[in-house]
C-alpha cells in the first residue's frame, strides 16, 4: 500500500500583501500531480489548514475545486481533515464527495470508528481521525458520540473550572479500548520536541500552546500529523509533512516537500522525503544601499535588510526598481546595550517647556541622545534637517 502524506496547503495564503493563489495553482500543476501521477499512491491524506482563512475568497475556492476535480480525474482517493485555519465551510459538500473517494473529516466520527481503507491488492489500514476542533465542538462531538463514556465523567464535563484541550485530549483517548492494525492516527497538533519554524497560528488555550506529550499516542502504529510547518519526522512513528510551500522567509533555506510511506503485509517497508520545487523562490538580502541598487535584476520575493546607519531617502520605491518582488524592507537593528533607557523624570527634563524653546531641531537632539545615549551624527543630523524642510514646505502650500 502506497500513501502520500502532505499538509499545510495554506491555499489563499497572503505573503506579505501577495497573494499566492496563482503560485500555489502553477505548483499543483506543474510538481505535485506530476508526482501523483509518477507514483500513483494508493492514497493520499492531507492533515489540515487546506486553505488559509476559516472564510476563503471565491478564487481560493476555485483553486480547492480544481484540486478535487483533478483527484477525482486521476482516480486517486484522498482523506483530508481540518486543521485550525479551516472551518466546515470546506467541508459542505462531504457527502456527495465521499461518493468520489475523496473523504473530508471534520468530527470525531471516524475517531469512533476508523475509516476502512482497502486497495486494490486487498491489503487494508486503519485511520482513526482526530481532525482539528475547538473545545466547544471537541466537547460537543464527544457528547454526541460517547454519551454512555461521558456520564462517567459527568462531573468532569460539567465543572466550571476551564478545560484544557489536553485533557480532554487525553481523556479521549481513554475512550478507546482496541485498535485495529496497522492503526493510523491522523491529526493536526503539535508534539513535543517537534520544531516550529515560527510561521504556525499557535492552538492556545488560556494563553498557552497546547503541545502534546507523544507517549499520549503510544498505542498507534503510525502518526499522520499537520500543525508544524517543518517536514520531519519525531521518535519511531510520527510524520509531519509541514507546509508545501515555504510561508516565512526564516523557511527559504529548509526543502519542501511530502511523505511517501510503503506497508506491506501491515509493516512499513518503505519511508521517504520527497523534496517539490516551490514554483517561487523566497530571498532574504542584507547589505548597504549603495551596494543592493547595483544588483541584477531578482523577480523572486525578497525582503531586505539595510545595514546604513544614515536613512536612505526612498529606499522602497528605489530598490524595487532592481527588485520587482520586493515585499519588505527594514533596517537592521543596532545594539542598543549601552543606550540609556532609564526614562524618569530627571531624564526627561529637557523637556520640559519651561526650560527649552520648542524647537524642532533641538528637540530632536535631545531625543537621539536619550534614545542612543550619545550625540547625533552630523551627516544623519543634516538628512533630518532636509525632511524637516520638506514638510515644512509642504505645511506651507497647505496653508496657502
């Protein structure tokens, strides 16, 4: 039995004021199907955050028919389940999906009772599906389908104190008895010792990251998991898949990609990564201004980082004629170890209007030399004094 395990499509996704529909369209069909189509799994499951926003935009739903559409086309059944950015707007149509072999889960109904999955060759495995919820439905959907567990625990769910999502997690699981193997558990949470990249919407409750413990899932043969954006694998038997796409800059350097998992006679004969080119390329360039401007040409995405101590006028609108796809600029930050940040009232005397005139260039003076603890540059004092005419100049024709 051949299966691709992916996660974290994120479709819709919003890069920095870019919208990637069109990138993440031209990925499908230029490498992931592709890929489908070379391997020709038996199945393929995505563990949550199909697409970005709980409310998708017409042209990200489009994107997410055309994706069911060619599934449906290539003949290859596929189980998705929700993760924390998606809601059941995604899964409205399920039933009539169900029929095409494509399972969206979005309760704890094949928690209950795995879903059965036989190829053609006979050979079967087991998922049970823990798709993403949030207390309120993971309490609700476990009243519905363990009325005669919970009485038991009546006192337990009626209490005023806050549950935590661990708990009741964790008390779940307590509801299962026998597994049939080989047992799958698909989710979308974070494991200890899993690594975050820093881009994941962390799953909080109370103010904190709910992060599991994974002697919790002890009991599953293989762990199927979304939430983590990083492809890797933890202890003997959990898979992240992490995001098709890299989503942050801090993520240009790390590949992407999917899981390939093999079984035969219920054992795992076969594991891979399998590394997709992103159909965009992400940069992050650090330099002076001066030397920035002189670069070629670059249409990938990049964020810069200016080391100039003085301010460069227009430096956005500038670079961007060397860097069409520039989407941040930001300059790098000093060590302000020995800056003075004792803001009391001495001080702030300078100040005080009874002690100083009100004038601008002072004042400003002043305020660099609080702020970094030592006098102002002449060369950076003379581009402040230049946007000060500016607007000076500017407050006048308004005036008149």
């Amino acid at each position: 039995m051949k299966i691709i395990h992916t996660s974290d499509w994120h479709l819709g996704k919003n890069f920095f004021g870019k919208k990637l529909t069109e990138e993440q369209s031209i990925f499908f069909e230029k490498y992931f199907f592709p890929l489908l189509e070379d391997i020709k799994p038996d199945l393929l499951i995505i563990t949550g955050d199909i697409v970005d926003k709980p409310n998708p935009d017409y042209e990200t739903q489009q994107l997410f028919k055309d994706i069911l559409y060619n599934l449906f086309d290539k003949k290859i059944p596929a189980i998705f389940i929700l993760g924390n950015h998606d809601s059941k707007r995604i899964s409205l149509y399920k039933e009539f999906l169900r029929d095409l072999n494509l399972i969206l889960v979005d309760n704890l109904n094949y928690f209950k009772n795995p879903f059965v999955f036989e190829n053609r060759k006979g050979e079967k495995a087991y998922f049970y599906i823990l798709p993403y919820l949030s207390l309120y439905e993971l309490k609700e959907n476990m009243e519905n389908f363990w009325q005669e567990e919970i009485q038991r625990f009546a006192i337990f769910f009626n209490s005023k104190n806050q549950l935590f999502l661990k708990e009741l997690i964790e008390l779940l699981l307590s509801f299962q008895n026998s597994l049939k193997r080989p047992a799958f558990l698909l989710g979308h949470f974070a494991l200890e010792k899993g690594i975050f990249t820093g881009e994941e919407v962390t799953l909080k409750c109370i103010g904190r990251e709910e992060i599991f413990p994974i002697n919790f899932f002890e009991k599953y043969d293989f762990l199927l998991l979304g939430h983590l954006h990083r492809l890797q694998k933890i202890s003997h038997k959990a898979y992240y898949a992490g995001s098709l796409l890299p989503y942050s800059f801090e993520e240009a350097n790390y590949n992407k990609g999917v899981w390939f998992l093999e079984l035969k006679n219920n054992s795992l004969v076969k594991e891979e990564k399998i590394y997709l080119n992103p159909s965009f390329k992400i940069k992050t360039l650090k330099g002076y201004f001066n030397d920035l401007i002189k670069y070629p040409k670059d249409e990938a995405y990049i964020k810069v980082i200016l080391k100039d101590e003085i301010p460069v006028l227009h430096p956005f609108e500038r670079l961007k004629t060397v860097f069409p796809n520039l989407l941040v600029l930001e300059y790098e930050e000093k060590d302000k170890s020995n800056a003075n940040y004792d803001f009391n009232a001495d001080s702030l005397e300078i100040f005080d209007k009874a002690e100083i005139d009100l004038n601008e260039e002072k004042l400003f003076k002043e305020f660099y030399k609080l702020i970094e603890g030592n006098e102002i540059d002449e060369k950076l004092f003379k581009v402040f004094q230049k946007y000060l005419e500016n607007f000076n100049e500017e407050l006048n024709k308004e005036t008149l």
